[in-house]
C-alpha cells in the first residue's frame, strides 16, 4: 500500500487511503448469484460507505484500486469508477 501511495503522490495526486476492509468481491465470488448478496453485504461493511463519504465532500475523487474484480465491485456498490494506480498516473501524464 505504502509504495502505491507514494507513486501516486508522486503523480501529483493527493493521496486518502481508506481503511476499507474487504471489498466483497474475492474473484468471481460476487459475480456467482448464489453469493451476490453477501458480496454486496462484505464491501457495506466498510468499504462502500468509506468511498461514499468522500462524494459528500464535493471534492473530485478518483479511485485507486489494482484488483480488476475489486474495481468491478467499487463501480457496482458505489458508482464510481475505480482506476489501477498506473492508470491515475498515466492520467496525470496527459
């Protein structure tokens, strides 16, 4: 996490990392039916209200997140769309 973080500061990003836990996905484990719900229950737990409490600041947020089902799963529970790190810095780059 530490090294995610100092690339992207390094990018010129301002960097908040979010205790989040776990976003519930676990690899095709939310994409199952059978496990949706639960999956969706794991990321209620911390991760989506973390992320959902920063839209209420009005700032622009952009979210880091290097697992594909992961950033899947962020979209899902919470509307945004979540970036790999080397993503934002590509960004950054334009």
């Amino acid at each position: 996490m530490g090294a995610t973080e100092a690339f992207l500061k390094a990018a010129g990003y301002s960097v908040a990392v979010v205790d989040d836990g776990c976003c519930g996905m676990a690899g095709a484990f939310g994409y199952e039916a059978e496990h949706f719900d639960t999956s969706m229950k794991v990321g209620d737990l911390a991760l989506f209200p973390a992320l959902l409490a920063f839209r209420q600041t009005g700032q622009e947020v952009c979210v880091a997140a290097p697992g594909v089902s992961c950033r899947a799963q962020i979209e899902d529970g919470t509307g945004f769309a979540a970036f790999h790190p080397v993503q934002l810095v590509e960004r950054s780059l334009l």
